[in-house]
C-alpha cells in the first residue's frame, strides 16, 4: 500500500503570494489532518478534514484554509504569506472514523515551505 | 503552562541502556500518541494508547489516564533509535504536540 503523498517537497514563495500543497492519504483512509512545524513552535495542529467536511481546526489565521476532495485528497492554501510561515508542512491520514485521533496517523514526508 | 509537557527535553545513553521519556499532560484527552521523528523530517507513529500498555518488539508505552502521565521506554537502546520522539494528546477535536525529547544514543 502506498503511504502518504504530500507535494510538492520543497517551495520557495514571496511574501504576499499564496501557496497550495496537496496530500494524497493512504487508501481507504477518511481523516486527513494538516500540521505545521517552526523550531520555535514545534508541531501545531491546522485542520483536519473528514469525508469533505473540516471536522475540527486550529488556532490559525483565516489566511489558512482547506479542502478536501471526494476521493480524500486533501489540499491546504495559505494567502498572503509572511516571513513567519516559512515551516515544515505535514498531513497525516488515519483510519479514524468517529472520533478524531483514535486511529494511528500515518505521516507523509512534509512540504517544507520558505517565505522569503 | 504547555498543555503537554515531555521530559527529559535532550537525552544521551550508551548503546544497551535502558531508557524512559516522560510525557504529562493538563487536559481531558481521547487519546495519546507517541511519535518518532529523525532528522530530515519524516514523522512515524510508534503507538496510540487510551489505556494501558502497548509493546513493539524494544518499545513499550504506557499511560496512567488518572494521573495524567504516559512513558515512553527503549529496551536494549541501540544507535538507530536516535531521534526526535514527540507526545501528542488528542484533545475536544485537537491534537496537542509536546516540545519533543531528543534522543541521542552511542555506540
């Protein structure tokens, strides 16, 4: 079975642009959820989509937002960058049905986004 | 106060030893998870636990819901299990990540 997607791996924006990355979750996996991790900050949650509807979100801006396809692939665009949301970018898909983060997440590799 | 706290934060052992990471946390969860992290960035689940105790071949966690702890412990600690390892609680709809505990063992 292939693992998690996430693409593209490496992005280099200016500030004011906007970026989206996709994830592609593991097969007959419903969950997807979205991370962002700074050295000063650590992993912080984003969002998290299931069966097309956002099931639970994070303390981030507006300028973050979601979706999620039919088929589970899931994307996450940011507007307007700033310097501060230069990170690594990590979706994780789950079996989990009812309630969140009651199945094991498995992790793609990441996008690591630089804001310059 | 963090909602989730790891200790210790950086950690060296000889191969061979055996080794604990400490995760305490303040909030109601639904479950907690232990990740591992190495260099270049991927992330892999070790265990999720609600209850109890859970064993992979030289890892076992456990987590004590009442007292709000959960341990993390390397049997028989061998170089290629130097990395990041991260506590993370699942919490009304969010998951809340530790700071990590860095793990460095030498041969």
């Amino acid at each position: 079975k292939a693992g998690v997607t996430q693409t593209p791996r490496y992005l280099i924006k200016t500030r004011g642009q906007q970026v989206t990355l996709s994830c592609s979750p593991i097969s007959g996996h419903r969950s997807v959820s979205w991370y962002q991790q700074t050295p000063g900050q650590g992993l912080q949650f984003l969002f998290e989509y299931f069966s097309e509807t956002q099931r639970n979100k994070g303390n981030f801006p507006g300028r973050f937002s979601g979706r999620q396809f039919s088929n589970s692939r899931s994307e996450m665009n940011v507007s307007t960058l700033e310097l501060g949301d230069s990170a690594l970018y990590l979706c994780a898909s789950s079996l989990s049905t009812g309630q969140s983060y009651n199945s094991p997440l498995h992790f793609g590799n990441g996008t690591r986004l630089t804001v310059t | 106060k963090n909602e989730v706290e790891q200790s210790p934060q950086n950690l060296t052992a000889q191969e061979g030893e055996f080794i604990t990471i400490n995760c305490s946390y303040s909030v109601g969860i639904s479950a907690l998870h232990w990740l591992q992290q190495h260099p270049g960035g991927g992330i892999v689940s070790l265990f999720m636990l609600s209850s109890g105790k859970k064993k992979h071949g030289r890892l076992i966690a456990t987590i004590n819901i009442q007292e709000k702890h959960s341990s993390l412990h390397i049997t028989a600690s061998h170089p290629r299990d130097s990395a990041v390892y991260i506590c993370a609680v699942g919490s009304q709809g969010n998951l809340i990540f530790g700071k990590g505990t860095k793990l460095s063992v030498k041969p």
